[in-house]
C-alpha cells in the first residue's frame, strides 16, 4: 500500500467510533481524494464503504453558508448579539436551567470542551447534553459502578489476540466495519471463535461460530447465567476476586436465582439449551475472551444492568485490561469518547469527574474560575426536550445534530422545538431540525475542522482541514466562545486556536488529579502548537507503570474509594413495554451498512443509496403472511408513539413477531419514514439511555 505522500493531509473520519485515519487532499483539477491511512493504527489503510465515499459528501449542495434569523441571512455580529442576548435574558428571568444545549457526538473535543465549560461553569447549569446519550450513555454508567471511572479498559490489538470474541448487540459487520474485518482477520490467522448474540440474524451473526438470538430484553438472564455457570464449573479466578473485586456474594446469589441452571436461561431468553451451553463452555474455557457490545445492550430501559452483568463475568474471570480478554464497550460516533472526557454529558464534569462528589464540583470551578458553577446534574436528553415542551427550557442551543428526527418520540420533540421561546441551530446543512431554527449558524463541515477525537480504543487522533472554510462559516468552538463573550465571559473563553483549547483540557485533567482518576492528559497540558499540529495517533491515558501497553485495570487497582472492582448484582426485569394485544409485534431498529445517522451527508451519495434507496421493513415470513404482505408492499406501521411507512422486505433472520427498521430516514427522504415518530422514550433509571430496541408495533398494508 502506498505510504503517506507530502501532499496529503492525515485526519480521521467522521462516521463512527472506530476512528478510521484517512488521507485526503485536493487534487491539481480540484477533485478531493480520500484513501485509508496505511500508518494509522486503527485501519491499516481500510476503509469500510462510507468512508471511501467520504468525498462525495463533501458538495455545498444544502450547506448552511451564512447566518440566518428567521430565515432571513443576517450578518454574524447580529446573529450572535441576538443569541447571547436571548440567552442572558431567559436566564435573568427564569434561572440558568431555564436554557439548555443538546450537543454533538460530531463535534471535535475542543468544541465539546467549551460548550461544556460555557454551560457548567458560566452560565450555571447542567443542561447540557448529547446525542451521545442515545448511543453509549448506559456503558458509562456501567463503568462507573463497577470501576468507579468511566473506563474503556481494551484496545482494539485486543480482537487479535483473543481466542474467544462475544459480540452482543453488536451489527459490527455493518456498524464498526474495520473493526469487524480485524476480527475475521483473527479468526483466520489464530483460529478466534466468533459468537453473536443479537435477537435479529445479521450479517455479523452470518460470520459467527455461534449466533445466539435471544429475546429482546434477556442479556441479563443470559449474563446471570454465565456468571453462575462459571462458579459452579471452578472457572472463576478466585484470588482475582478475593484481592481485586468487592460485592462478589450479592451478584452470585441473585444470579443464581435469576438463572438457576443452562435450562432456566434457554427458556428464558428462547433458545435452544445446547447453544447456551457451548457459549457458557466456550467462555469458561477461554482465558483470552473479548466481550463486545453497543447499542443492542445499551439502548435499553435496563442498559446499565446489562453492561454490568458482561462486566461482572470479566471480573470473575479477572480478565480485565488483559491482552485479548476484557469487556469492550464500542461507541457510534467519531468522538463520542472524547465528549465523554471533556465532561459532555448532563450528569458529568471534565475529566472523568462527577457532580455527586461536591469536591470534584469545587475543584473544576477552581480551575475554570467559574463564574456560576452548576452545583447538580442537569436535563438528560429524552428530559430536556420534554422539558423544552412544557416551557421549563424556554432557550436551547442545538449543535450538530438532528434531534427532529433522531430523538425517540420525534412527533413530540417537533412539538417542542416548535413551541419554544427561542430555538438556535449551529449545523453544517439544512436539516429537519433547522427547520426550527430562530436563528441558524453555519458551522465547519469534517475537511474544515480542525481538532481531536477519541475513538472507541482510547485513541486520541486529529481533524485537520484540507479544504478551505466558505467564508462565512466558523468553527463550532468559534461560535461558542463568541457567543460566550456576549454574556460577559470573555476573559474565559479567549483562545487564539484549538491548540489552547487542548492545553486547557489537558491541564484540567491534571489538575489536583494526584492519580485520584486515571483519566490525565497532564503530559500534554504544555503541548506546542508544533506539537498539536503533528500529532500522531496515540492511546491516552496511558499507565504510568507500563509505558510499552496502554491497556488500561490490568493491575487490579480500581478508581473506587477502596480500589476494588465492583459487582454489581442485577436481576433480569425484560423490556419496558412488552407486546400486547393492540400492539402484537415488536419493533428493533439499527443502521444499515451503508448509511450514517439521519443521511445528512451519506444520503447525498448515490452508490450508498443503491443498496436501500427507500425506507425499508423487515418482517419474519410468518408475520407477513399473517398481516397479508408481500415483498414490496408498503406497510402503515404504529406504535404508541407514532407511525411511520415503509416497504416490505421479508427476511426470515427476524424472529417471527420482532420486526427491524433502519433508523435513518428523515424528512427529506421520506415523510414519517424513520424510527423517531415510532421509537419509545422510556429511559433506563441510571443511564438515561432511551430503549431504541424495543417498542410494541401494529402494522397492516397500507
Ligand atoms: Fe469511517 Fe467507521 Fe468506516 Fe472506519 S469503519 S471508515 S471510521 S465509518
């Protein structure tokens, strides 16, 4: 493969938390160029089918190119004043949780970082969320019960070098690509066994040595049931328990009640007892087993429950941090993680720190200087939209993503935009959510941008521009600390570039940090802009102990007040809203290969429409017969939420009564097309984590 040419800029792709390097430039005629970086750690030079269409995407075809108040194309110094006036206003009147942000797993750390400073530090408030929270909320939650940190304790050299990979909830053939062709790559070379445990037959599930379709809402039975299989064959690492873990005795004998033998588990969780059993040999065997999971465990009313029950059978085998062996939770987005350590979730700070330890809450107001420092969690998303509907946010600032569409109970969230005082969109194109834009700011599109991200491995890399910004367009951490000195804050949010951004960022995770969280950039915080300019992908944080791996818990020492990993006890509780007589059929949605999120950028690319130009539904045979479908048909699907309209695909990969629907149509594609109207927003108690997975369903042909 041809290495790096000096004409070629090294940045990351933008689709998904596997964080492919890519090299692009702009060619003598003007064509943009795109390959896979062969040097980058995380592809090799593979790119799966979006990111070589990256350069397709990149047309001024429905760019947001100036700022806009009520439609109308308005200089930026109006734009802002109005926006920071409106804002300062509404929080003179009715309280800093009277506005919120709904933020971005798009948007570079930089960007994260001072919107969640302005927020939390300034304006006062925890109201500042992400789209982040709709894809892997419920595994930070997970992470910081049971190892006190949100931590990601693999790498990706991990699916080399186990002998045993669990996907579980995972369509990585289609969603993390890259990712999936490396574990092939072991099955091939070492002889790793695939096992997918996913309720539809997917293309990952088509690769697998074993596919386990349980029942929706069975993970943690089934976990429950490889925890109590593992200490009643002696597969447990006792002196790993004894010495490294707390809370072992509670987790066992709830498990062993929730899942008293092979057969209890295969009756609950529907499917044949023997696959149970060679899944539960398979992993008591195995001292090299990688357990990965998304959103299929995550989007759940009881996400947070089954993280822990996958991380509760790693602590009993103590492979955690271990090479080929630990849980591996794998994000959606670009830089879901990097909005994870900048503190760009409602119910988090900077650094890894939390709100519910009030010397964390001081210790970030000291380094910010904080003006109003907000003492307490604030809206998660599913609340803040609810909140934005019945007037509590009266403000709200949405970032670089498509909520209109996205957010669960779309229909109500379209209300609530539609209703609100004063709604501000920053975005690169026009959207369904623009739509409701009081005032619109055009913002850096991936070629412009320039920043970090952090992908699912823990590996920091940069956005670096090779296409000049239009003339009118600003970075999104531009924007924020513009709008940031209109309310007053000037002297906090002057940064020359994104370097100082990273400088601050750094500093903070050092700051006071003594080791108290393993999260710490503070080798960095002194980084030049040389330095920031050419840096190369790295792992971070790095153990101290051991420079040579960046894997991360392998000493057995905890970020918990006495050092020990926790168990956490969980008991299977099913899905929120089961199928019912009015509602006989239940509805799963996910991605389909070739598309990203609401199709603002993928949907402009011909070839990734190919494979599914029209909004698509996937019924067992069964289901279709019953309901007088063919293939082809258009279907009227409703849940309690909404309904939406697709065509029939028969695939007998569904279990008859569970039906699939790709979550990406919006309004430009299609009307009422996508899983928004349809999708439940029933959340899980600890993570606030949507259950996207599951909502009872009718449907007839229409
Ligand atoms: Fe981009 Fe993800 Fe595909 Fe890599 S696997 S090219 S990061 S979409």
């Amino acid at each position: 493969m041809q290495t790096r040419q000096s004409d070629e800029v090294e940045t990351t792709c933008p689709y998904c938390g596997v964080g492919c390097g890519v090299l692009a430039k702009v060619a003598a005629d003007g064509a943009i160029c795109v390959r896979g970086d062969p040097e980058h750690p995380a592809n090799f030079g593979k790119l799966c089918s979006k990111g070589l269409a990256l350069s397709e995407t990149m047309a001024r075809d429905g760019r947001v190119l100036h700022p806009e108040i009520a439609g109308e194309r308005v200089e930026w110094n109006t734009a802002l004043d109005l926006v920071a006036r409106n804002f300062a206003d509404t929080i003179a009147q009715h309280g800093p949780d009277a506005v919120a942000f709904y933020i971005s797993g798009q948007l570079l750390t930089e960007d994260y970082y001072v919107a969640n400073k302005l927020m939390k530090g300034f304006i006062g408030s925890g109201n500042i969320d992400t789209n982040s929270r709709l894809c892997m909320a419920s595994s930070v939650a997970g992470h910081r019960r049971a190892f006190g940190e949100d931590i990601v304790p693999g790498l990706y050299d991990d699916f080399d070098e186990a002998d045993l990979i669990v996907l579980t909830g995972s369509n990585a053939a289609w969603c993390h690509p890259i990712l999936y062709q490396r574990m092939l790559t072991a099955r091939r070379v070492r002889g790793t066994k695939i096992i997918v445990i996913d309720p539809r037959r997917t293309a990952t599930a088509d690769e697998s040595d074993l596919h386990l379709p349980l029942d929706p809402g069975t993970d943690v039975l089934l976990f429950n049931g490889l925890l109590a299989h593992l200490a009643r064959v002696g597969a447990m690492n006792e002196s790993y328990v004894a010495k490294h873990t707390s809370g072992f005795e509670a987790a066992i004998s709830l498990a062993l009640a929730d899942a008293p033998s092979s057969e209890a588990v295969a009756l609950g969780c529907g499917l044949p007892v023997a696959d149970v059993r060679l899944f539960y040999d398979l992993f008591a065997a195995t001292e090299r087993a990688v357990t990965v999971y998304s959103q299929g465990v995550n989007q759940s009313a009881h996400g947070t429950d089954k993280v822990n029950a996958i991380i509760n059978c790693h602590l009993a085998t103590g492979s955690i941090g271990k090479p080929g062996a630990g849980p591996f939770s794998v994000t959606g987005q670009p830089n879901a993680m990097g909005g994870r350590e900048v503190g760009g979730l409602a119910n988090q700070l900077a650094a890894h720190m939390g709100f519910e330890n009030g010397e964390d809450v001081d210790r970030v107001a000291r380094f910010w200087r904080a003006r109003n420092m907000a003492r307490t969690s604030g809206l998660k998303a599913v609340d803040m939209f609810r909140a934005v509907g019945d007037g509590r946010v009266r403000a709200i600032w949405i970032m670089g993503t498509n909520p209109a569409v996205s957010m669960p109970d779309s229909s109500r969230v379209r209300a609530a935009l539609k209703r609100c005082d004063f709604v501000v969109v920053s975005d690169v194109v026009r959207t369904d959510t623009t739509r409701f834009a009081d005032v619109l700011l055009p913002a850096a599109a991936w070629g412009e941008k320039d920043g970090t991200v952090t992908n699912s491995e823990r590996r920091l890399s940069r956005q670096r521009p090779f296409v000049p910004t239009p003339a009118e367009v600003r970075a999104d951490w531009r924007i924020i600390c513009d709008v940031a000195s209109r309310m007053g804050f000037a002297d906090a949010f002057e940064y020359a570039d994104p370097a100082a951004i990273f400088r601050e960022h750094a500093s903070l995770s050092a700051f006071e940090n003594n080791g108290a969280r393993l999260f710490n950039l503070g080798a960095l915080a002194a980084i030049s802009n040389g330095d920031y300019e050419t840096f190369g992908p790295r792992h971070w944080p790095q153990p101290n102990e051991r420079p040579d791996d960046a894997r991360l818990l392998a000493g057995g020492r905890f970020q918990t007040p006495d050092g020990r990993a926790r168990f956490i006890p969980v008991r299977q509780e099913g899905v929120a809203q089961p199928a019912n007589s009015a509602f006989p059929l239940a509805l799963n949605t996910g991605r389909l290969r070739d598309q990203w999120h609401t199709m603002t950028r993928t949907g402009l690319v011909p070839r990734l429409m190919a494979n599914a130009p029209s909004p698509v539904v996937e019924l067992h045979s069964r289901d279709a017969a019953e309901n007088e479908m063919d293939e082809g048909d258009l279907a009227y699907l409703a849940t309690p939420y909404g309904f939406a309209r697709a065509k029939v695909r028969i695939n007998d990969g569904q279990k008859p009564g569970q039906v699939f629907l790709p979550i990406h149509w919006s309004g430009q594609y299609a009307v009422n097309a996508g899983t928004g109207p349809l999708a439940s927003p029933v959340t899980d108690p600890f993570s606030g984590q949507p259950e996207l997975k599951h909502v009872p369903l009718r449907l007839r042909r229409e």
